[in-house]
C-alpha cells in the first residue's frame, strides 16, 4: 500500500506542476502530497529524497528501489495524463 502511495501522490504533485506553473500552487501541492503521503509512506515524493533516505539508513535497498519506481511511475503517468489531455484540448475535444 506504501508504494502506491507515493506514486499517487507523485502522479498529484507532478499533475499540479504541469497544469499550473504557479508557485504558490506547486507549494500548496507539495505539502498537500507529502502529508498524504507521509500517513503510510515516508511521503519522500522525490526519487533523490528516497535515495537520501536509504543512505541515511531509515529505507533498507528493496523499499528504496520500490519507492523510486512507484514515484517513477506516478510521475510518468502524471506526464501521460497532461500530454493526452492537453493534446484532446488543442483539438476540440472534450477532455
């Protein structure tokens, strides 16, 4: 459940990065994604915080190499998402 968590919450970060470019709002994001993270993850969002973590010792390798690939994930997804949605916008459709 804690890997899908931070892909979820990755997908919702980087979501808001995308459509935004407000900083304010990638802020509001940020923290939004990290406490919701944070309840059944590390709320790491960020494969170098991830990394971070394990050479402080708190991730063993196995929970690192799975959270990176679940914020890899969320985030490719997240790309996927804006790119189809933004491509259904630009041509008329209904997103």
């Amino acid at each position: 459940m804690e890997y899908i968590t931070e892909g979820v919450a990755t997908f919702f970060f980087v979501s808001v990065v995308m459509m935004t470019n407000e900083p304010v709002a990638i802020g509001v994001a940020l923290i939004a994604a990290i406490y919701f993270a944070n309840k059944l993850s590390r709320g790491s969002i960020n494969p170098a915080i991830s990394v971070a973590l394990w050479m402080k010792g708190d991730l063993n390798t196995t929970k690192t190499l799975s959270y990176i690939a679940a914020e890899m994930i969320g985030g490719v997804a997240a790309y996927m998402w804006f790119s189809k949605s933004r491509a259904t916008a630009n041509s008329g459709g209904i997103m």
